[in-house]
C-alpha cells in the first residue's frame, strides 16, 4: 500500500492552510494498492512530541476498501458520508486537529494507514482504535511531513 498527497510529499513541509495558523483545513490523502480482503481502512495522523509521547491529530475509521482518497477540509464530524467515522483526538474533539507546535519548533508528523480484514466499533479513541486493530491489519503504511511556526 502507499499513502501520498497532491500538496505535499514525504518529509516535505506540510502547507500552511493544514495548520492552526492557515485554514486548519484537513489535507487531501490518496493511497493505491489495498490488499484483496481489505474490509475497511483506518488512518491516524500523530506527533511524536518527546521520548515516548505521542500526540493524536486526527483518526478516521471504516473508511471503505473501494475508497482512495480523502477530499481535503473533512467536516468535524464524527459520522462521514463515505460510512467512515472520526474518532477524538487529543485535543478532545472530533476530526482533524490541525498541527500549532511551540514557536519556534519543528515537529514531525505522521499519517498512518491500514488495511484492515474488518469494521469497527464506533466511537473509539486512539488506544481502543489500535488494540481493535489488532490482529486485523492485512498491510500498512504511512507518509510524513514536518511543520514549525
């Protein structure tokens, strides 16, 4: 499997409109080569933030395996037209939080997706998300980016 965007490319600088000081709009993903069996799709975008922490920006699940992209600007909301839900992120809401690291600092981010051979519960957050997943992941993959203000 492979994860891009139109807007930005593996370790390149994530645009400014996808953060807290542009639009904070969610950025448009694309992904090609699903495995046969996929049931549905999980993506979660995160920040490690220092030895061991890791803060969650955005997860979305039971995205559907004949889907290959996201539109850029999802609406926060947790229920998506695609069937696919958002879960809460860190900073307690649903949808995408956009990236607003300290002045002054660089931080990377990584969007993770996975193929997985089943649908989800709803309402999950990140820790119920990837102990569901387990045992479910047929492939996986991921694209990073960085931001600093």
């Amino acid at each position: 499997m492979r994860l891009t965007s139109k807007d930005f490319a593996e370790g390149e600088v994530l645009p400014l409109k996808y953060s807290v000081d542009g639009l904070a709009y969610s950025p448009p993903l694309a992904w090609q080569e699903v495995p046969e069996g996929t049931k549905s799709l999980a993506l979660i975008m995160e920040a490690p933030e220092k030895p061991g922490g890791i803060r969650v920006h955005w997860i979305v699940y039971n995205l559907p395996p004949d889907l290959s992209e996201l539109a850029e600007n999802l609406p926060t909301t947790g229920d998506l037209p695609n069937g696919a839900v958002q879960g809460v992120n860190d900073f307690q809401k649903v949808g995408y939080g956009p990236p607003a690291p300290p002045r002054g600092f660089r931080r990377a981010y990584v969007f993770k997706l996975y193929a997985l051979d089943t649908l989800l519960d709803k309402n999950l957050n990140e820790p119920q998300l990837l102990k569901a997943m387990q045992g479910h992941i047929l492939a996986e993959t991921e694209l990073k980016t960085v931001f600093s203000r």
